[in-house]
C-alpha cells in the first residue's frame, strides 16, 4: 500500500480552487505522497488551457470565469459539483498522458456502481444513458500529473447555455441540446450526502490504486505555492481571443455539438446528437439573431 493524503478543501472561491491543485503540484518532490484533493467551487465558467472567454462566451456572463491550467474544453462548475483532483509525481503515474483519463476515472466509475448508476467510460468521460454525466482534465504541472473531475449533481444547463456566445436562437438551441446530451445524478437517483459520497469515493480510490489515504493538511510550503498561483490567477476577459475551439460553436459531448455558420448569404445552424443531425435550420442572418 502506499501512503497517500486526503485534502478536504470545502466550498472555495474558484480561483482558490484552481490555484490549489496547481499550487500543490508545483510544490511537491519526487518521492512526495499522492494526494487527493476533494472540495466545491461557488459558480464560475472554467475554460481550457488553450481557450479565451472572447471567443467562447457573451461579453459580459453572469458568472466569474477563470482559464484553468488543465485541458479540456468549457465547463460549468458550482456548487452542485463534488470536484476531486488527484496530484501524483510523475514516477507514480501512468507514463503516457494519453492513459490519464482510463486511470483517474477508475475510482469514480466504481462509485457511481456503487450507489447503483450503471456508468461507462467513453474517453475523458463518464457517459450514463446515453448521456455525458462527467467529464475530466489533466495536465503535467510541476513533477506531477494533475487529474481532475467532478461528481454532477444538478446541472443547470440553461444557465450555462446562457453565457455561451451566440445569438439568443443559438442559445435557445444549446438549452436543448445540453439537455439531450448531457445528465446529472438528481436524474437517475437521489443525490447522497456528501459524507457518504467521499467516503465511498475514497474507499474506491483506496482500492482501485493501492492507496492508504489519510486525512491531511496543507503544508506551508505548499500554502506558499498557492498563494503564488492565485495570485497570478484572474477573471479571463481578453478580447483578443483567435478562434472558438469547435469552429461556429460548441461541443456539447464527444458525440454531439452545436454549430453555425454562413453559406451564401444564409446562416445553417446544426444540432449533431450522437454523429447524427437531429435539427437544422437555413435562415437569414436577422432570423438568427432571435
């Protein structure tokens, strides 16, 4: 068995959210302990390494929005999310980053069987009924691999779909199609008590990697870190942004997407639901607009 840390975070602010996983990666040794980062975030869109709020969101959203060192795409996060990161040097992890996502999520598919929701891993996700239910991120940071996901209990899809750039058509079609792509745990079942939920999440990870996880806290060392990191944290409000990471829209699941665009003086606006068109409309461009 090797020894591992549980850090229990709480509800954070995001950037402290962010920040602490980074800031704790960048601290640690080679032969440092794994650690389990396990809290809550207040309300806030996470974007990708490699995105820009400019391009992927309305000017001003109703929420914070912070890039987050990890890769992935647009995230809601809040509240209603148990978020848990796993910070493991690199000589501890798989070698290969391609083989992140089959090795972090294995803790979390044995969880969800264990409250009795039948998940499967496609990918970085966790797909239940046909629907995404979890999604993940991972980047090396420091001399660890850093792997991050969440346990969605109710999501809020108009929300979200309401800080998504478009027009209010596009966003009225995002609404539906997050709705028809995407599912939460509230969906399927009632949603356990925190407690319960880490605690059989932690027994999986205990399992799963061969970990003894102990309950810990915060080094100074690593207090330092990220009080480093934060402070180089901010709301994302470039507006010098290049290109949308799907091209005219949104990917709402590996299988599905929302997208428009102009073809001879019209706009085409495409609802693609598990590689099949499910909706399509040809307007004008003022037609799209509402």
């Amino acid at each position: 068995m090797t020894a591992a840390r549980l850090l229990e975070a709480g509800l954070l602010p995001p950037p402290r959210l962010h920040a602490g996983y980074a800031g704790i990666a960048q601290a640690a040794r080679p032969d440092s302990a794994p650690v389990l980062l396990w809290g809550r975030a207040s309300a806030h869109i996470s974007l990708g390494q490699s995105q820009s709020a400019a391009c992927e969101l309305v000017a001003r959203p109703a929420v914070p929005v912070l890039r987050r060192p990890l890769g992935g795409g647009t995230v809601w996060i809040d509240e209603q999310q148990q978020i848990y990161v796993f910070i493991v040097p690199l000589q501890q992890a798989p070698r290969r980053p391609a083989e992140w996502a089959a090795w972090g999520l294995r803790p979390a598919v044995a969880t969800f069987r264990a409250f009795g929701l039948d998940v499967e891993r496609r990918g970085e996700d966790l797909w239940l009924g046909g629907r995404k239910i979890a999604g993940s991120g991972a980047a090396t940071i420091g001399g660890c691999a850093v792997f991050a996901s969440s346990f969605l209990m109710r999501f809020p899809h108009e929300r979200f779909a309401g800080c998504v750039a478009g027009s209010a058509g596009f966003r009225g079609w995002l609404s539906a199609g997050l709705a028809a792509t995407m599912t939460d745990w509230s969906s399927h079942g009632a949603v356990p008590a925190e407690a319960r939920l880490r605690a059989s999440f932690v027994a999986a990870t205990e399992k799963t990697f061969h970990w003894q996880l102990r309950a810990d806290v915060v080094r100074s060392d690593e207090s330092a870190a990220i009080t480093e990191a934060e402070a180089g944290m901010r709301e994302d409000d470039d507006d010098c942004c290049g290109v949308r990471a799907v091209t005219g829209g949104i990917k709402l699941n590996r299988e599905s997407r929302l997208v428009e665009h102009e073809y001879k003086g019209r706009l085409v606006r495409e609802l693609v639901v598990r590689g099949m068109v499910a909706r399509r409309a040809v307007m004008t461009p003022e037609q799209g607009a509402v």
